[in-house]
C-alpha cells in the first residue's frame, strides 16, 4: 500500500506569481514519482492573510475525509495550521525567513517578523518530524522530540542543464556581446540586498570597463528559468540571509558562474566548484570576485559536482524522514529502482 500525504504550504506557483513555491511543486512532482499519493492544501496567504486563520479548519476537514499517513507542511505558518490537527503526524519544512525573520530596507529583521520567528521555532516541538535546508538553520531550533534532519531542496536536473548562451540569448532579446549578469530575484526585497549587488555592478564597470548589466528574472516561470541561467554569465547572491539558495543549485546545474556571500549553505555549495567563488557583503569585494570569476580560464564544473542535489536524491531523503516517523522502511527502494540516472 502506498504512502499517502496531504502537502500543506502557503507557497505555491500561480498564473500570477509562477515562481512562488516552485520548489515545493517540484518536491510533490519527485515524490508522486517514487509511489507516493500526494494531496495538495494550499495557503493563499500572500493574497488574503485571513487564509492563515481558515486553515487549520481546512486542514483537519482534508484529514477528516481522507486518512493521510502524514502531513508534511513547508514554512512555519503552513506547519501551525497543520498541527492544529492529530489524525497524522506532522512534518514540517522550515524554510528560511520562518526561523530567520523578514528584513527592512537597513537588512535587519523587523520586530514583528522576529516574533513569529520564534513562535515558529518553539513549534518545532510540537512536530514528528523537522526538516531544515542548512545546518546554521538547525543550530536556531530548541532541543525537540523529533530528530532534525538537513535536507535542502532538489534540483531538477532534467529542466535546470546547460544550454547554447547564443540561443538564449536570442529568445530573451539579449545583446550577445553583453556581459549579464543574473539577479533571479525582486529588487524591491530587501532581504535580497539589490543595493549591494547594484553598487558591485558600478564598482565593476568602473574598474573594468565591461559595462555589464544586471539580468533580472523576478516572476520568470520555473520553466523558462534555464533560459536566464544559461543566457548569463554568472550569477550573484549577495542576500542578509537564506535556507539554502535554490537559484545557487539551479545555476550550478547549469554549469552557470556563481558568485555568493557566505549565507546559508552557499559555502558548502560552491566548495570545490570551478569558476565561481565566496564573498563578502562590501560591494568592493563583490565587484572584485566578479572580476575573477569572469575571467576565470577554468571552466564551470557545477554540474558534475552536484549531482547529489538531484530531485530524486532529495526525494529519497525526505522518504526516510517519512519511513522514521512511520516506523516503516520500505519506501526508499522503491524510489531508488525508479530513479533515472546521473547524466
């Protein structure tokens, strides 16, 4: 008999934001593909915050007509509504800004943010199961029950792969003789820090004469996101903070240049990876590990070097935090039989 979950998150892609959550639908994809019978409870928090409220209702009235085995929730509010009933055990994702706070426009965390930080993090307690996507985001949790396991999220490498710069370039519209550089996120975030990097792009054009731009890519859809991964050449992330930065992942099976600041586990990501490098948050330094990275003669190697992030992999993961809380062990052969192999 197969497994049965009921997902709950409050990040989902849509017709109007169809990036949002583009990880969680990829994780429910790479699980329904090992066996698992998937159901999705969806938050639509970010369109009318009274969502929160109504979802625990919604949530045990899902467990009420169907038996799940277990319910996984991402994000920390998802996980509140979701424990809210105890017909299954719950699992929860936390995924960055729940643990850390939202940052102001100075990056540090606003008061109101740092409380439900801490509301989610004392929840933890109450889960079976508790997955972080790093391990400085583990050391933020207070001692549980329930084993906390670092999983971050998957990449599908099928979708994310190296392709001709040239032809995308020519579907976006892009200058081939352009330097581009990729800024896959909301200027207007402050957490995503758009200051810093636009001050290291004049740093840049100032001392190297490039004249290189910033490619944004905010509300792509997950699908055409490997057009802008190939189509630049290197990436930045220079973020106040993250989980484990899906677009580092994604861009390294593209075999796309990185250049990061030390936040989250981009320090475990790009160790030992070719033609990208570390940082630190003065735009000077930025500037100057573009530089570098750019002129690297050493070809990007990311692809090859992170093939243990592929969704599947991560899939098998995130089954045996199900098989422990389950008390069962055989699900993670069934999921390795139907895996495709590394390429």
């Amino acid at each position: 008999m197969s497994m049965k979950v009921l997902m709950v998150t409050n990040m989902y892609p849509s017709a109007d934001r169809p990036g949002y959550g583009a990880f969680v639908k990829s994780q429910i994809d790479s699980l329904a593909r090992a066996g698992v019978e998937v159901d999705l409870y969806y938050i639509p928090g970010y369109r009318r915050k009274l969502s929160y409220l109504s979802a625990p209702f919604g949530v045990l009235w899902a467990t009420l007509r169907r038996r799940y085995d277990l319910v996984h929730a991402h994000y920390g509010l998802s996980a509140l509504a979701a424990r809210l009933q105890f017909r299954a055990p719950v699992v929860v994702s936390f995924c960055g800004d729940d643990l850390y706070g939202h940052a102001d426009e100075s990056g540090k965390a606003t008061r109101r943010s740092l409380i439900l930080a801490w509301l989610h993090r004392q929840s933890a307690r109450l889960m079976q199961g508790v997955i972080v996507k790093s391990a400085a985001m583990a050391e933020l949790l207070p001692s549980t029950r329930a084993e906390v396991t670092v999983i971050p999220n998957g990449v599908d490498f099928e979708r994310f792969r190296p392709l001709d710069r040239a032809a995308c370039r020519r579907e976006l519209g892009l200058e081939q003789d352009r330097v581009y550089i990729l800024f896959p996120y909301d200027p207007k975030r402050p957490r995503k820090n758009y200051a810093g990097v636009k001050a290291a792009v004049e740093a840049l054009n100032r001392r190297s004469g490039l004249d290189a731009r910033v490619l944004f890519a905010d509300g792509v859809p997950n699908e055409r996101m490997p057009l802008y991964m190939n189509a630049a050449d290197v990436l930045v992330l220079a973020s106040f903070w993250e989980g484990s930065p899906n677009t580092v992942k994604e861009a390294l099976a593209c075999n796309t240049r990185v250049v990061a600041v030390r936040v989250g586990d981009t320090e475990q990501l790009l160790d030992g990876i070719g033609a990208s490098a570390l940082c630190d948050y003065e735009p000077e330094d930025i500037a100057t590990k573009l530089e570098q990275v750019l002129c690297s003669p050493q070809p990007p190697d990311g692809r090859a070097r992170s093939q243990h992030l592929r969704m599947e992999r991560i899939a098998g993961r995130v089954l045996e935090v199900y098989q422990r809380v389950l008390g069962r062990k055989d699900t993670r052969r069934s999921l390795e039989e139907g895996s495709p192999g590394a390429s």
